[in-house]
C-alpha cells in the first residue's frame, strides 16, 4: 500500500470525503499514513493511521498530503526536489472533463500561466511540475509552464546526477524533467505530462537541448555528490 505524510501544521481526519464531513480526528505535519482509496473526485484520500495505539480510518483532502517514494528507488545523494518527484509517480490526468486536483496543483506554481490554463489539466503541465517539485524543497524555479525556459535556470553542465534537469526538444516547443538515468543512445527522464502521467521514460538523447543544475539553495556538491545548501 502507499504511504504519504502530511505537509501542513494540522489537517483534518474526516468521517467521509467532503468538508461537510464529521471532523474525528487531526493529524500533525509529517505524521504518515496509509492509502486505502481515493475519491470518486480524486481530492480526497481515505487513510489508515495509528493514534495512541488505536488504528483508525478516515478521510482527508490530498492536498495536503505528500506521497512517501517507494521503497528501493531513493539514494541518500537525490536532492530534495527528485524525492518529491519519486512521491508524484503515478500521478495522471483526469478522465474526459474531469481534472486531476494534483495536476492543478503543479500548474498554480506557474505563477506566469494565465487563470484559465491553470484551471485545465489539458494545459501542457511538464515544466509546472518541475517547478512544483522545486517550489516543495524550497527552490526557485523558472515560474513558466514553458520548457524551453529551464535552459536559461541556474547553469549549465554536460554531466548529469540524478536530480538535474534536462531539457528535451518537441517540436517547435519542449519538454523537461529529471534526468535519472542515461546511455550513449537514451535518456530516463522523470516527469511530468509523460503519456498524460508522472512516469520515469526513455527518450532518445538526439532530443537534448540541455542539462541544468541549480545554483540556488539546493546544489549537488562537486566534490562528494551530496546535496548541499549554498
């Protein structure tokens, strides 16, 4: 089963999945607990957690809680911002009209994106969960749901760490995400909008633009490849 922790000072445990529902419990940031579903709208989590030593069930609105990566994918040397990247995966558009809250979420931290595009999960949304996962560790980022503009964000390098980002071209326009993992021939890249999802995928290294390491609170050291405040 998943797990996620709460990201906010105090969030309300639920009887069902609506603000009308009964308040039964509140649970402090960084408490964990258990997924056992989803709502129907996708904004609610029904959760397993243990109090006092007593399990209990409830509901509590998802944007407040932050999914744990799963076990066996995380190294002690991934920045903050990939750690909240591997939290996302799985994350994926809404079915037909309907808009996935998480993806909305992703899309407010374009700050430069007009209202109507944030409201939309349909809006091309690789870039806004770049700067979403970089917003969540305390980075700032470009603030602009075009890809093409993490080419200008902190500096350029030509040897990635998990953790950097990589630009890609698409067309007239880009794409951007993680980079994970690499050959001569393809790059893995964790991100967002990836077939409508938060996915790791391939993609030919023919497609590069350019790779980006941050130079701002958050930076992998040169020397032992640890993340570092500078």
């Amino acid at each position: 089963m998943k797990t996620y922790h709460i990201t906010t000072h105090a969030l309300n445990v639920r009887s069902h999945p609506s603000l009308k529902g009964k308040i039964i419990g509140v649970l402090t940031y960084g408490t964990t607990v258990t997924a056992l579903q989803t709502s129907e709208d996708q904004k609610w989590l029904q959760l397993q957690y243990t109090k006092h030593g007593t399990t209990k069930t409830g509901w509590s609105s998802l944007r407040y809680l932050q999914a744990v990566p799963p076990e066996g994918l995380l190294q002690e040397t991934d920045p903050p911002w990939l750690r909240t990247a591997l939290g996302e995966l799985g994350v994926r558009e809404g079915v037909g009209t309907e808009n996935h809250p998480r993806v909305l979420q992703y899309l407010q931290s374009c700050e430069r994106l007009p209202a109507d595009l944030q409201a939309t999960d349909a809006t091309p949304w690789c870039s806004a969960f770049v700067n979403w996962c970089m917003e969540q560790a305390g980075v700032e980022g470009t603030n602009s749901a075009w890809a093409r503009d993490w080419l200008h964000w902190g500096r350029t390098i030509t040897k990635p760490r998990r953790g950097d980002v990589v630009v890609l071209s698409r067309g007239s326009g880009g794409h951007v995400g993680f980079y994970w993992s690499g050959t001569a021939k393809t790059l893995q890249v964790l991100g967002g909008n990836q077939k409508d999802a938060v996915s790791i995928a391939p993609y030919s290294v023919k497609r590069l633009l350019g790779y980006r390491r941050g130079t701002g609170r958050w930076a992998v050291c040169s020397c032992c490849g640890q993340p570092e405040r500078v």
